[in-house]
C-alpha cells in the first residue's frame, strides 16, 4: 500500500506503482540517521508532524547532503561474479565540490548507480556504499528508470530546457503523463532514500539539475524547516519555449520549496525569474546585489554563478598524459599540422555538423589552410537514448567522408573524426597539442570543455618533465554565444553557430592570430578560470545557502496545500492570522467602535469583472453602521460617484473617496474636501504622458478621477506592462517634480494625486473627530490589502500612543493575504473577510435610534465604520 503522502501529492490514479511500493517495502531497510524515531512507512505518512526543536538531534555538527541523478561512484562486476567493486569517479563535479566545503562538513551523497544491481544484492550494496563511501544508493525499477531518465528526462525536459518544441509528428516527442508519473515516482524514491539519513535541524541538501526538480516539495512537505538548495546544470528556456510545457506551474512551485536556486548564467536566471511572473504572479526584488523572489513569506534567493573545473584533477591527468606518452605521440602524429579540436557528446544541440562544416567553408575560402589545418572532433558516447540521434550520427559521417574526399590527399585528413570513448588521459593530451577549441553548441548550460583547454594549455605547475615548459602560453577559443561559460570567457571569439560563414571566418581568424594575441587572451582566460574553479562554485552556493536560510529559522512556519500546489507559509512571530473569535469577544465589550475597510482586494475580490457590492455586503454595512456604537467608513482609491450609488442603502456608512480627498459622514451628509489644493493643471502634464504609454501597451487604460489620474496595466502582458510602469514613473516624477502631487506604483497601476492625501490621514480624521466629541474608540478594526492601506495600518498601530484612541482598546489591523505587512493580523482573502464582519454584523445593535425629547435629531452615533 502507496503512502498517503504519493497519492495526494501525484493526485493521479497510477495503476502500477503501488505494486512496486510493495515491493520495495518489503526489502530489508539499511541503517539511517534520524531524528524522528520510526520506521520509514511512518515517516512517509502524511499525518506526521514536521520535524522542530521538539524532536531532539542526535547529530550537532553541519552535514552536506548531496542529491543527484547519479552518484559520484564507478562500478565493476568482480572477476569471480560474486559482488561489485566501487570507487571514486575522480571526474564528477559532485566529487569535486567537496574541496570548497569546510574540512570538519560531512558530506552525503543520495544517487542511483550506473549499473543494474540484483534486488538480492541491493542491500549488501547499500550497506557497502554507506560505510565506505557514505553514498545512499537509490534503485530505480527498471520500468521506472525507463520512463524516468529516457523518457519525461531525455524526451521531454531535454529538448524544452534547450528551447526544442515537439513540433514533429512523432508521438513519442508529445507530452505522456505517464512519463511525468514516472518522473514524480522517482523523486519520491529519491525523497525516501532522503528521509533515511536526514538529520534535519543540522543537515543541509543539495539537490543538483533537472532530473529531480520537484523533489523538492517532498522534502519541503516532511521538513518545513530544512536548509535546502537546488542548482540547475542546464538551461532554463525563456517563458515563451517553457510556458508550452503542461506541468509548468507543478514544477515552478516545487522549485520554489527550495531556499536557494542556482543558474550557471543572469540569461537563465532571467528566464525563470520571467516565468515566475508570468505563471504565478511573483516579482523579483534586489537587495544588496542579491536577487530574491517573495513566496508567501519566505525569500527563495536566486544564485548566479557558473561551475568551474578542478585545477587539481587536470593538474595530475596531464602528469598521467605525459607519463604515457601520449603527448609526444600525438605530436609526431601531426607534425607540422594545425590542430583545431572539439570536444562534444553526441548530442543534437551540440552543433557538431555545424562546425564541420564551418571547417569546409574555411578550407574553401582560405585555400592556404588546405593540407595544414585538421580539426580532431572527438564525440563522447551518449549518456541516454537522446532523440534523433542516429540520423545526427548519420549526418555527421556523411559530411566528415565528403569533405576528407574533396580536400584529403596521401598523409592529410582535414577532418580526423573519432567516434570511441575516449580516455581523460588521451583527451587531456589533444588539449595541449590543440591550437584552438571550437564549441558550436546551439544551446549548451555550461560546458566546461573550453576552461579544460585553458588548464591543459597553461601546462603542468611547477613542472620539469615538459621541455618547453618556460615557453609563452597561449590559447584560441571559437565558442558558441548559446553556451553557459561564453560570457565568463571574454577573449574568446563569439560566434552564432547558425552562421557557418562566420564561424569559417572565426576559426580562421582564430588560428592566424599573432602568437602574442593568442598569449594575451590565454593570461586572460587562465586567471579567471583559475581562480573560479570547482571549490569557489561550491564553497559560494554554501555561503549564499547558509544566509538565504537564516531568515527563515526566524519566523514561524507551517506547510498549507495539496499536491504541487504545497509551499510553506514563514511569517513573522509576531503576525498572525486574525482570530474572529477574539475580535468579535472584544467588539461586544467596546463601547465606541471604529471599523476602516478597504473595497477591492478586500471586500470584492480583485478578479471580479462586476464590481458593485454584492447584497450580502450591502446588508452586511446596513447593519453595521446602523448600530449606534459604531461609525463605519469605506476608503478607496475609487471615485465618490461610484461609491455613494453602490451603498445608497447603507444610510449611515461614511465614504472616503479617492483615498480620502473627498469625504462623507453618511448618505445625507455633505462631502468634504480634505485635499488642501483644489489646482489640478498638473493633470494636462499629467494626462498626455499616460497617453502615450496607453498607446503603446496594449491591454492598458487610464481612469480620470475628480483629484487624480490612475494608468492600469492589469489586462496588459505582465512582463510589458511592468516595464512600462517603470518607465512611466520615472517620466511622471521627471515632468512633475514642482508639482504638489505624489507619483506611486500600485497594483498593475500608477497612480498621480495630490501630496496631501493618503488613507492614513483618513484614518487619523476620524480617529481624532471621534475624540473630539468626548467618543475615544476601545475598539478599532482596520482591513486592506494593497500598498495604500499601509499607510492607515501605521496610523492605527501609532494612534494610542498619541491619545487619540483610548488607551485600552482593542486594535486589528488586518492585511489581506499571507504577506509583509505593518498590520498584525491578515485573513486569507476576502471571502474571510466578508465572513468575519458578517460575525460582527450579528453581535451588532442595527434598532432604530432613539429620538430626542423635543428634537428631531436623531441620537449621535459614537462609533464610525469606515470602508477603505
């Protein structure tokens, strides 16, 4: 039987993997590191609580843990068949990091294997790899793997990230949801694994590129406290490829559980910051130099750093290269010739076909290259069942026999293609005989091939076994501007491999370089690659990981959602969601009343397309202000006109227009100017401008007030729109600096008004109008949800320490929405809040007041309800 946990978070009916829930279950567990006591099964269970303080540590030390697609092992079958034999994979980058952690971290690693293991080795193995490599291994079905790794991974994510559309009519390429079942399942597998050693208070996790983008949201779902990054190794397409994707919004969000997102490039980060836009509404913001998106209280930072290699490990291959010989072999192979190099997996976005045939056009138009210039292409076996790769193979064989037939002669092949794995050693060794490397990548994410180069082609420190180890060191580079390191590479010749004409030019233009230009750029590239290598990478992810989660051990969380729609909640101690209970307790008690309500986005939700109060609203303000102890205002940003036809029925209930420039005590009173100018000639400087940017932004409009002008881009495109916004501005202040008015941006709008206005000062009238008639208010509730009801939060939270309001009332400022706000309490949206004054409505004395002996004049009314 599956976990609660899967099937509420997959929220698809899958009938085959319960049965290997089954099994797996029934396996022998390995021993695990906790802090929570239990068996696993219990720790899947959706009822658990997530782990805090109360649940001891039994760990005091930091630890890193590492998840991967892959472990960072290599496997052998023993010569006996009985048993595996591992080691380190001395070239994985997840190897690697480790050398920019700190000395005394201990380091994880949770991956599966390259190898297909026996379920009746399975745990010996996982026992083996624990106490020797502390590696966890996670063992895929294999129908699982199938669909996991060659299908949503290879066929469906590879191609999108790297801007591929399944526009052919091939089914294959097509969304499957069960491939995308496949790719949750094994996430989750890899959450297990996860959960087996976790020590949640101390332990941080690293979870690197696409394959386990929502594992995320499993972890964060057990864990809500758990420091926790993720780095993509690939691209991230602009919003336009990945909006195409069916399941975009399911794996944003589980990116989004994560405390920090790493991007090797701004270009990628951009993307994904546009995408968060676009598809959830979320802005990014800038402090300090650091990028940061808002996410329901938490502050998810966004890293910007490219991976670099290990000086040490190519250091020690080049020893081991020259040790071999293969460098003087390779030497005396091409005397006399110039060697271009390149170095790809085969792979359709790696543009191989491309540089061949730049090769061709190079020989064509520079004849003098003809019988000396070789370009070795070396093409590393693929790392899964890519599409379309053996027409590439086909493709590229074609082209290489062709132009050796046209331009080859006895002892000279221009293209020398080789089609083998190809040892680190031997590939080390065309590194430093290479005069230039060319990366035509049509889109790549980082490739580390040209800063390998560099390494190789500065030669071995402190070496004595090279003859010309004194020598001048020099490099080209021919890269693709479609690949993560080109902007870190800035002597290198950019090109768009597209445009084979101009990459023939670049490579020519390359290797004909003068020997002290190719030194200059080599020193260049060399210093930066040095000093930006592997252990930098790491060591700034963990710094950057170790302040993004430091803001969040401050505040309060809770985990609120189902399936992907799940994300923390992380609010500050002290704001906390609004008890009615409480409030409705202490309404009962006061005796002068005061309620400030906003209207849209509090009142009526802000997507409504008819935006005139609901009966229920109505009847809910006639019986408010219809008590006399309460004195109840609506202040909005919108015009006097609508708001007094809207709630004509509400006899008693004051108006605050347009955020307070006009005023109203009730239906029959007369409106009041709180604005101290009545000169609006700002508004023909104002007006064109707004004009202009209406023009050009579609899905834009400007609303003339009596006191302001209001431009509203909320059915423009949210990128366009946003960016005009800003524009607008900067102009607006720019043309009406020696005007008394304010400029603001609000929500989808920029608005013009006059200084002297704000609903703060509304609330500070009323407050001060009541205490002036001898009617202090003991109670006062204050509901908005925009920018411009901070303003009136402030007022309130100020106003009992400058008497204005009695000094033992009961305030609730109220935000709508889980957000950073200067009131203390929020309620979710604005059904909560039409059903929290539908409770006071209910408490409230709504009878008719009592005439006075002799007079006409009805009673006073001592409290105010105010809708803002």
């Amino acid at each position: 039987m599956m976990s609660r946990s899967y099937t509420n978070l997959l929220d698809l009916a899958s009938g085959n993997f319960p049965a290997m829930g089954r099994e797996s279950r029934e396996r022998r567990r390995m021993p695990r590191v906790m802090s929570v006591p239990g068996f696993l099964t219990e720790v899947d269970d959706d009822q658990a609580v997530s782990v805090s303080s109360d649940n001891p540590s039994t760990i005091t030390t930091d630890r890193m843990i590492i998840v991967a697609n892959q472990l960072p092992l290599k496997a052998k079958r023993r010569e006996d068949n009985k048993g595996w034999s591992f080691s380190w994979n001395e070239d994985s980058l997840l190897l690697q990091l480790k050398d920019g952690l700190p000395d005394d971290m201990e380091v994880l690693y949770v991956g599966s294997l390259r190898v297909d293991i026996d379920p009746a080795e399975q745990d010996d193995v996982s026992q083996n790899l624990l106490d020797k490599f502390k590696c966890v291994p996670t063992f895929l079905p294999a129908d699982v793997l199938a669909k996991f790794y060659d299908g949503f991974c290879k066929r469906q994510l590879w191609p999108l990230f790297h801007y591929m559309l399944p526009f052919s009519t091939d089914k294959s390429h097509r969304f499957d949801r069960t491939l995308w079942e496949a790719y949750v399942l094994a996430n989750k597998l890899f959450f297990q694994k996860v959960v087996e050693i976790i020590n949640p208070e101390d332990d941080y996790i690293w979870i690197h590129d696409y394959h386990l983008m929502v594992l995320p949201t499993f972890i964060r779902r057990r864990f809500n406290r758990v420091k926790m990054g993720f780095f993509l190794h690939s691209p991230f397409p602009s919003s336009e490829i990945y909006r195409t994707l069916p399941v975009r919004e399911e794996i944003l969000k589980a990116l989004l559980n994560s405390d920090i997102i790493g991007f090797h490039t701004f270009d990628y980060a951009r993307h994904f910051l546009s995408c968060c836009s676009r598809m959830l509404g979320l802005e990014y913001q800038s402090k300090r130099g650091y990028l940061g998106l808002e996410y329901y209280g938490r502050t998810i930072s966004i890293k910007i750093m490219p991976v670099g290699i290990h000086m040490g490990r190519i250091d020690s291959v080049m020893r081991m290269a020259v040790e071999e010989t293969k460098v003087k072999e390779l030497k005396q192979k091409f005397e006399g010739k110039t060697i271009l190099l390149g170095v790809d997996d085969m792979d359709i976005f790696k543009g191989i076909n491309l540089k061949i045939l730049a090769m061709e056009q190079m020989l064509r138009q520079h004849p003098k290259w003809q019988g000396r210039a070789v370009l070795v292409q070396i093409v590393n076996p693929a790392r899964g069942k890519g599409i379309h790769l053996e027409e590439i193979h086909a493709e590229i064989q074609e082209s290489c026999t062709r132009i050796n037939r046209v331009f080859g002669r006895p002892g000279y092949e221009p293209i020398v293609f080789i089609d083998r794995a190809v040892s680190i050693a031997e590939k080390v060794a065309y590194y430093s005989i290479a005069e230039c490397v060319i990366v035509t990548a049509v889109r790549d994410g980082m490739n580390l091939t040209p800063y390998e180069y560099i390494a190789c082609r500065q030669g071995i420190s402190d070496s004595e076994s090279c003859s010309n180890a004194s020598d001048p060191k020099k490099s080209m580079l021919v890269i693709s501007e479609f690949i993560g390191c080109s902007p870190s590479l800035s002597g290198a010749i950019r090109v768009n491999p597209w445009n084979v004409e101009a990459t023939s030019e670049a490579m020519n233009e390359a290797i004909s370089m003068s020997d002290g230009e190719k030194q200059l750029r080599h020193e260049k590239h060399y210093r930066y690659v040095s000093t930006h290598d592997v252990a930098y990478w790491s060591r700034s992810f963990l710094q950057d990981m170790e302040r993004a989660c430091t803001d969040l051990l401050r505040k309060r969380c809770w985990g609120i959602g189902l399936s992907f729609g799940f994300r923390v909640v992380a609010l500050d101690p002290n704001f906390k969601k609004l008890s009615i209970d409480a409030m409705v307790s202490a309404y009962k008690r006061a005796k002068s009343r005061a309620i400030l309500l906003d209207y849209d986005g509090t009142v009526m939700p802000q997507n409504s397309i008819n935006k005139s109060p609901s009966k229920e609203v109505l009847s809910i303000m006639e019986s408010l202000s219809a008590d006399p102890k309460n004195i109840v205002f609506i202040v909005s940003g919108r015009g006097r006109e609508s708001l007094s036809e809207w709630f004509a029925p509400c006899r008693k209930l004051g108006i605050a227009a347009e955020h307070g420039y006009f005023l109203r005590w009730g239906h029959n009173g007369e409106w009041e100017i709180c604005g101290k100018s009545s000169d609006f000639g700002w508004m023909q400087i104002a007006e064109p401008v707004m004009k202009l940017y209406t023009e050009a932004t579609d899905g834009s409009s400007i609303e003339r007030k009596e006191s302001a002008l209001v431009w509203q881009y909320r059915d423009a495109d949210l990128g366009f729109g946003s960016s005009q916004a800003k524009e607008m501005l900067d102009h607006l202040e720019s043309v009406l600096a020696n005007e008394p008015v304010a400029v603001k941006s609000g929500q989808f709008i920029v608005e013009v008004k006059p200084q002297d206005v704000s609903k703060g000062l509304v609330a500070e009238r009323i407050f001060s109008s009541m205490d002036g008639k001898g009617k202090q208010a003991d109670f006062v509730l204050c509901v908005g949800d925009d920018r411009s009801d901070e303003d009136m939060f402030e007022i309130v939270s100020s106003a009992i320490s400058r008497n204005i309001l009695a000094s033992n009332a009961s305030v609730f400022a109220c935000t709508v929405g889980q957000k950073p706000s200067k009131a203390k309490y929020y309620l979710d949206d604005t059904t909560e809040v039409t059903s929290m004054l539908e409770s006071l409505a209910e408490e409230s004395d709504s009878s008719p007041c009592i005439q006075e002996t002799g007079d006409s004049s009805r009673r006073q009314v001592s409290v105010q309800v105010s809708l803002i």
